[in-house]
C-alpha cells in the first residue's frame, strides 16, 4: 500500500489511474494511458513522473511485464474499495483517503505558484475550470496572495514603493 500511496502523492495522478498502470504504459518518465483507460474516453492520459515516482514503478514494472502493476499485499490489483478500506483502516486523527493525496498535491503545486494551466495539464484536466472552482480556497490565504503579489510585480517592486 505504501507504494501506490508514494506514488500518488509524488504524481498528484487520480488513485483510480494510478490502480490500472501497467508496465506497457511506462515510458521512462512518463506513463500513458491509452483513451479507453481516460478520464472521459477522448484523450491519452499523461502522467509526468518525478524520480521517486521513476523508482516506485521500477520494481514491479520489471517483475510484471503484464498486468497491473500497483498490488496488495495478497498480489492482486487494488480495487477502489479496498483501497478505500485500508486507508479508512489507518489509525490516524483525521478521515484520510486516497484522492486526499491529489488535493494535496494540487494545493501545494498552486501555493509553489505552478500556474493553474500547466497544472490542469499536469492534473490531467481538460481544461482550468476545475483548478479555479475547487482550488479558490488559496483566495483567502494572505500569505499566498501577499507572494503571489509579489512575484507578480517582480518582487522587490511593491516593496520598495511601501
């Protein structure tokens, strides 16, 4: 479990792509999943790869040129709802599952102040229309928009002029 969750919080990838990665969809730092596998149906979907995603995959990529590469413990797939289940199971304060981890990473792209259309990309979005209306949250963080502000007038500029 440890694997598929590393990898979802490294790729910010939806835990239901993240489940049907095989090896034949690896391609060195990148994974496509054909349309029929998509979101949608209409277009590939490319998920970028960090390193560490790189060397999460490697393993089991190498192991099973077939067949998904994401299993539990018993070597079976994961499903949705066990997944689900085994993060329910985690005994930690707070309700934690597994599309938690995309929030997570969007949130923190957009505070690093990755711009809402590479992000959709990245996210593997259509479009930014799901960034701004889900993610309009970071509006009432003044210390994001204080540095947003700032790199937007070339940072020391409104300094100055204060």
């Amino acid at each position: 479990m440890r694997d598929i969750l590393a990898f979802l919080r490294e790729t910010g990838c939806r835990p239901q792509e993240a489940r049907i990665i095989e090896a034949t969809h690896v391609r060195g730092d990148h994974v496509i999943l054909p349309k029929v596998d998509s979101k949608g149906l209409k277009y590939n979907r490319v998920i970028w790869l960090t390193p560490a995603a790189e060397s999460i995959i490697r393993r089991p990529a190498a192991e099973r040129p077939e067949g998904k590469l994401f299993r539990n413990r018993w070597r079976k797939p994961w499903s949705t709802g066990r997944l689900n289940e085994r993060c329910a199971g985690l005994k930690l304060d707070l309700h934690f599952f597994p599309y938690a981890l995309r929030h997570t990473w969007i949130t923190e792209a957009l505070e690093r102040g990755v711009d809402p259309v590479t992000l959709a990309i990245l996210a593997g979005h259509r479009d930014t229309t799901m960034i701004c209306r889900v993610y309009q949250h970071l509006a009432r963080v003044p210390g994001h928009l204080k540095a947003s502000l700032m790199k937007a007038t070339g940072g020391e500029a409104v300094a100055k002029a204060g």
